[in-house]
C-alpha cells in the first residue's frame, strides 16, 4: 500500500532547516509535506518548551523570549498550510520510495523531489566510566529539561568541548539548576587564537558565547579550561568527575549527573541511503555528503542543516531555503537571483564561522589512544577498547571501520553506531597508523532506527478489507 | 620479465572454501598461496546465517555434512582459536500438510545417514517452542546440528593456513590465468606473477569467470538473503528454528539478539560486489516473523544486511577437478549451504589435489554436470526473485 506523494515536495524535518525550506516552498505556491519524527516542530536547535516548562520561558530565554514565541506562532501558522505529519519516522529510502513508520504502523510512500533535513546528534567520545547512570550527552541534558522538565541531576557537571557546553549550563542555571562545574577539555589558548575568526563571521554569535561564561563566572560557578577528563566514577550512579588540569594531576568534582559531548555529529544516514556520496573532512572530523552550493545532494535530493553540515540553526535556515529555492528552480519556476546571491553569501559566513569553532573547539582525539583496555567502547554491544584493540592487531589486508565492526560488533547495537562510530573510526586509524579518513565510516542500513516487528504486521498495515 | 613466484599450489578466494582447502594443503606440506581481492571471508563466509545444520539434506550429501561436523565440533583443535561454535541444535517447523510431508522425508532421510531426529508434535511441540505460531503442527529436531559465527570462522582458518607455512595476498585481484606446459600462470592487478602446477578456484559468486576461461562454464549467479537482527533479549531460543516451507530462518545469540533471514533471495548488484536489500524486504521479514513468532512482536529490529553468494540451479556446489584442464580444480556456488560443508570441502579437496581417495565421495558435485544441462532445483522459483 503506497501512498503516491510524488506531486508534492517533501521534507523530512521539523528543524530549523525543515521549517524554513517549508516556508520557501509554501510561499512559492507548493503544498509541501513535511515528516518529522517528533511530536512538536523546532527539532533540537529551536526544540520548543513543553507545557510545563511554558512558566519558565523568560527565565530561560531573558530578552530572546518573545521573539522564539512569535516565531514559533509563524511556524504554526506555515504549518497549517502544509501537510505536516508529526510523529512519523522516515527509516529506508531507495529510489523514488521512502519507508516510514507512524502511528506504529509502516507505510510506504513515493515520493517527489525531497529534502532531507534530518539535523545532527551530540557527539560523544568514549571515557572510562560513561556508561554510569546519570551519564548524558549534552544534547540530552537539554532535551531532559526543555520538553521534561528535568534536571538531569541536582549537582551537574558540564563537560567536553563544544559552545553547547556553556550554552546548556546556562541554560539549567538560569532554570534553577545546580551547576556543580562546567569543564572544557579546550584549551583557553586555542580558543583565542580561533576568536578572529570567529569575530569575523559571527560577531553576535561570539558574543553571546562570551556573556554565557561571564554569567556563569557571575554566578559562582567554576569554569575549567584546558582540561583533560580522566573518568567519571561512582556506584550505582555517578558521583565524581576527575580530570587533570595544568600540574593538578588529580582534580575532582562531585556530581550526580554529568553533560558531556565534544561538538555535533550529522545525522546523514537517511541521506546515504536516499544516494548521496560522501567527502572526509578534517576540521570537523567526521564525513559529509557532497553537495552543491545550494544543498542538493542528488537528481532529486537536497540536503539542509545539521544533518549535512555543522552549521547551526542560523545556518540551517539559510540552508533550508536555499535548499527550497533550488528545487524551484529545477522545475522551472522563476527564482530570486538577488536573494539567491544573498543567501549563499551568508551560508558561507556561518560554515566559515562553524569551522573556526570546529578548529576552536577541537575535541581530545588524541586521549582515546590512552584509554585503558578495560573502557567500554560500544556501549550497546558491550565492546571494550581493548577487544577492538586485539581485533584490528589479528586483521590481515587494509583494516577499515566496517570490517571492524563485523568482527567485534562494535556498531551493530541499538544506537546503530551513533554513538561509538566516530570513536572507532579515531582508534582505528590510531591503532593502524593510517588517516583518519583512510578508515572510512559506517555503512547506514535500513531501518535507520529500531522499528518494532509489530510495526509489519498485516492488518497494522491499514490492508484490511 | 619478472619471474614468477613459485608455489605448490595457488587458490583464488579466501573465503571458506579457499582457507579450508589452503590450510589442509599447506599442513600436508604443500607450498600454498591464496589469492583474494578483497578481505579474508567478507563475501558469503562473514554474512552468512552461521547455522550448522546436519538435517534437511539429500542422503547423497551427509558423508560430507557429517564430516564437516566433526571438523566443526573439533574446531578450536586443529583451527587454534574459538568460532564461537554452539551445538544449539536445529529444528524444523511445517505448518501445513505439504509441508509435514517435506518435513517426514528429511527425517527419514537423516535417520538413514545415522542422525538422531526427534519428532515433536501437538503439547510436545506446544510446551518446546511456546513463542512459536500454533499453525505450526509438526516439528524435527537434530541434536548434533549447531551454530559458529560466520565472521570469525574463515578469518581463524586464515590464520591457522599461515601458521602451516602458507601464504595469503590480500587486497589482490587476479587479472589474467593462463596455462602452459604443465603449469598456470597467474598474474595480479598489481602487477605480480605466481605459478604453480595446481590452481583451485574457490572464488565463491565469482567463480564463473575462471571457470568460463577454461571452456566450462556454469549458470552461477549471484544473490543472497536479506538477514536481520533485533536488540539483545532475554535468552530463551537454544536451537535454531526454520521453517520448512523456506521463508524463515531464525536464532538467538546469547548475547539475547535474535538473527533471521528472510526470502526471497535478492540478486547480487550489477558489479555483483554486494547484495543491497531494498527496504521493502525489511517489511516482508517482519511480516514473517510477527506472523510466526507471535512472542516477539514487541522486538525491535536494528539492522539489516546482506551478502553475495554463488548460486547454481541444482542448488548444489561444484567440488572436484576440471573437466578441461589437468591441475585445475574447483570449489564454489554452495547456493547457500557453503558454511557448514566448508571444512570438509577443504579436507576433501586438498586429498583429491595431493592424489589421496577424498573419504567423501566428490562425483555429485562435478562440474561436468552442467554441460548435458543439470536439474533445476524447486527451491529457485520459491526463494529467489525472479
């Protein structure tokens, strides 16, 4: 049973970049359908505050407050005029078809030209201890507290390297949090050193990075640069961090729960299995699929935001109309050449701005060739750096990611390699001396998230009668 | 020009077939390099379903199954290192009158070879296999039949061959074999020559092109079954389930992952490098399983995979020497049924080749039986695309 949506565009998102290519495509006309995997639109740039945390709005957001509400009262207007289906996952692609599941239920759906606006994910290097409870990524820590509610703790240790960091703990202590810490494993030098780039680029942006740690300062809490994480350690919970930082070779802090994350991971594998191909780059460490000025990644594929660059949401909504324009202009439609102009122009400023920041707040690659055998390195399959270790030292012949993952099971867990992919990607090319980008990535596979077998059942699948 | 490096034998393919062959070769002496363009065991012999099944066999086929089984059971003593092989038994599930009477002939065909099969039926059945759908009515069950992982198996065999004296080239397409006074000559992608005076093509799903190069092809073709795995549940299915009617194979891993495999078979792409398992087939295999496995309904999948087999219409592999050329032998297109056989394929083929009687009997699995057009299996319309 195929629904046939070829006539419309599609997107796949509700994010910063999904809404803003939505609002191209509807002004121009279009009837765009929109699939969004979660139940409200804003993905997690602009991830709306649920019921319960409407109380707290200015609070969180201080002068920022309205305009996140009458932006979030003109996408509900957009989407109104769009055919938006929240709470639908998009798990397979292949040719003109893509595999979805709401509702419980699988459904197939042919499609037109789309644009995948799929966003990014949190990512996280391995260090002995994270698999306690009361362990989260960043991203999490926010999404505990924007649509739960949540503290993820009462004493919160923010860690890693990344501008998320102090925008998160910022985030809990103007809500009322306890910040116990929060300690970045970048350098204070390097970051300077990338300040003039950033200046240059996105000078609000700098800005309000700096006044985020100045509020934190105000409020007592210690800020920690320069550091190195050495574990999290605790019982049936986390209850310390420790770390080293200039000759204090034992630091610790006392927590319950720790934020940690090391910048952003793209969310591209509906895109390879939609046919896009990928290019390695350095700055950002990770692979990313090729595009075109304007985003499109295929004959009739366009690719916008987190999920194909580390952008922002700023940049993700250049991207989403940019995306939008040019898939009007494939099918003929008269488009604004000055805007056009304008908008690359910008787009170009925020991936400059976003690669200074890669360059600024490079994570600590360089720790996991010192993890101890015993530190879990895939967390679903329960691998430890030790086994992938030993495997890669038996392997014969050239040794790439997915050979090593067939041999230790490392990726083939729930989290689909999420979580530990870029991790055994670095230790990989360690381990072997070969480039990072010699050692490929994960392949991505359908279903790109877990779909339950009672999703396939027949008369789940609407063919009743 | 460069002189050729000079060895007792050269094999094509490092998979299951090519390592088994190498490493019985190279520990009766004989200077042995194995030749594979890719990895170690990454086609076939790393995706396989691992399943060691001894039941569900022509009775022409148990003297090498049985064998193989031995060598299977045996594994860490002469391979040196775990395949993580289980003797998770195997059984056998129809759920309607045609097939319980496919079901009965297995069993009086393994019962001939000396299995030991069990028939389950109606509470029997019921209070074995309680997730299983009550349309099922008949079940067999082998004992001895058991399970290994596909992806550690062939690599371990590998490196035994090495520890005999062999040598392996990995990353090394053949380009061009010839033959000449006695002996072939094989030239690599790289630009290195190799000869010996016996050449074993054991080249799995690609096999047909030295076949073909030597005046007797065969109807190989590519293809594999679309395989899947749920998350780590709690452990409660030991033997390995199929049905009889061919559309599902099914284990739990210890671990708690259950693995299946569906139909039908998928043909390999264009290049034949890889089998990509369209979307759709991800719905048929859970369609499968919510209709036979009612108590895993609430489990969740979380990957798919594939991988290129070699097929022939019989279904049947080809083992044995050429029919065209003196030194040339041949082992390849086990159509699925490649994993459990490997061992003693190896075993077997390397007697033939050094002029020992092979303890199995070869003769069904000669190539010349394609040449007068040989059966086609009722199997290719079920399982495959067309």
């Amino acid at each position: 049973m195929t629904e046939d949506l070829s006539h419309h565009p599609l997107i796949v998102g509700a994010g910063p970049a999904g809404l803003a290519a939505a609002a191209v495509l509807q002004e121009a006309g279009r009837r765009p359908i929109i699939l969004d995997e979660a139940p409200q639109p804003g993905g997690q740039g602009t991830r709306r505050l649920s019921p319960a945390m409407e109380g707290s709005r200015h609070r969180l957001f201080g002068r920022a407050a309205q305009h996140m509400s009458a932006r979030e009262r003109r996408e509900d207007a957009l989407l109104a005029k769009c055919d938006y289906r929240a709470g639908t996952l998009v798990w397979g692609a292949f040719g003109d078809e893509i595999e979805v599941m709401r509702d419980g239920r699988l459904q197939r759906i042919k499609r037109g030209p789309m644009i995948i606006a799929s966003g990014a994910m949190d990512r996280i290097f391995p260090i002995p201890g994270w698999t306690l409870p009361g362990v989260y990524s960043i991203g999490a820590a926010q999404i505990a507290l924007k649509r739960d509610a949540c503290f993820i703790g009462r004493r919160v240790v923010f860690a890693g390297s990344s501008p998320l960091l102090y925008l998160a703990a910022v985030q809990y202590l103007r809500a009322g949090g306890h910040v116990a810490a929060v300690l970045d494993t970048t350098a204070r030098g390097a970051k300077l050193r990338a300040a003039p780039g950033m200046a240059l680029r996105g000078p609000r942006t700098l800005l309000d990075g700096l006044s985020m740690m100045l509020e934190l300062r105000r409020a007592g809490i210690p800020i920690k640069t320069g550091v190195t994480l050495e574990g999290f350690e605790g019982g049936a919970r986390v209850d310390v961090v420790r770390y080293r930082i200039a000759r204090d070779r034992d630091a610790r802090v006392e927590c319950d729960a720790v934020a940690f994350g090391y910048g952003l991971r793209a969310e591209s594998q509906l895109a390879e299995l939609a046919g896009a191909s990928f290019d390695f780059d350095m700055d950002f460490r990770q692979w990313f699929p090729k595009l075109d000025i304007d985003g499109r990644a295929g004959e009739r594929l366009w690719l916008a935001g987190d999920g194909a660059r580390i952008g922002g949401a700023a940049a993700a909504a250049c991207a989403g109309q940019l995306a939008a324009l040019s898939l009007l202009a494939s099918e003929g439609a008269n488009v604004p050449r000055l805007e056009i102009r304008r908008l690359r122009a910008r787009l170009a400023r925020w991936h400059g701005f976003q690669r200074a920041m890669a360059r600024a707040f490079a994570p600590p690659t360089d720790g996991l060739r010192d993890l101890p055998d015993a530190a879990v390195l895939c967390r679903c399959e329960r691998v430890s750096v030790g086994e992938v270790r030993q495997a890669i030292a038996l392997q014969q012949g050239p040794v790439e990611v997915n050979r090593v993952k067939a041999i230790t099971r490392c990726g083939m867990g729930r989290c689909q390699g999420r979580l530990c992919g870029l991790a055994l990607a670095e230790l990989t090319a360690g381990a072997t001396g070969q480039t990072l980008e010699a050692v490929g990535r994960l392949r991505a596979q359908a279903p790109i998230r877990p779909i339950p077998v009672a999703a396939a059942r027949r008369a789940a699948m609407g063919c009743e009668g | 020009m460069k002189e050729p490096q000079t060895f007792d034998a050269i094999i094509v393919g490092a998979g299951l077939f090519g390592c088994a062959t190498g490493f019985f070769l190279a520990q009766r002496g004989l200077a042995t390099a194995i030749l594979e363009r890719g990895h170690v065991g990454a086609q076939s012999s790393g995706a396989n379903f691992g399943s060691l099944r001894l039941q569900g066999r022509a009775e022409r086929q148990f003297p090498l199954s049985l064998r193989a089984q031995a060598l299977w059971e045996d594994f860490e003593n002469w391979v040196g290192e775990s395949c993580e092989y289980d003797r998770t038994g195997h059984i056998y599930f129809a759920r309607n009158d045609e097939g319980r009477a496919k079901l009965l002939e297995y069993v009086k065909a393994g019962r001939s070879a000396g299995l030991e099969i069990e028939i389950l039926e109606g509470e029997a059945l019921r209070r074995r296999l309680p997730f299983l759908t009550e349309d099922a009515h008949i079940a067999c069950h082998s004992p001895r039949s058991a399970t290994a992982n596909p992806r550690l198996a062939t690599p371990a065999i590998c490196r035994a061959f090495l520890r005999q004296g062999g040598t392996l080239r990995s990353g090394c397409e053949v380009v061009r074999v010839a033959h000449r006074d006695g002996c072939f000559r094989v030239e690599t992608a790289g630009g290195e020559t190799l000869s010996a005076p016996f050449l074993v093509n054991a080249a799995g799903a690609w096999a047909g092109e030295i076949a073909g190069r030597f005046g007797e092809p065969v109807p190989l073709f590519g293809a594999g079954p679309p395989q899947f795995v749920t998350e780590p549940l709690p452990y409660r299915l030991r033997p390995v389930l199929q049905s009889i009617e061919g559309d599902l194979i099914l284990r739990q891993i210890p671990r708690g992952n259950f693995i299946f495999a569906g139909y039908p078979r998928t043909r390999a792409n264009a290049g034949g490098k890889f089998t990509f398992v369209p979307p759709r087939k991800v719905e048929t295999g859970l369609q499968v399983i919510a209709e036979t496995m009612p108590g895993l309904i609430s489990a969740q999948v979380i990957r798919n995979w594939s991988g290129v087999e070699g097929y022939l219409p019989d279904m049947l592999p080809v083992i044995g020497p050429s029919s065209t050329t003196e030194g040339l032998f041949h082992a390849f297109g086990a159509s699925g049924g490649g994993f459990q056989i490997g061992p003693a394929v190896g075993e077997n083929l390397a007697s033939l080749i050094v002029g020992d009687r092979p303890v199995c009997p070869l003769e069904d699995y000669a190539i010349g039986r394609f040449s007068g057009g040989a059966e086609t299996s009722d199997r290719i319309a079920r399982e495959f695309d067309t």
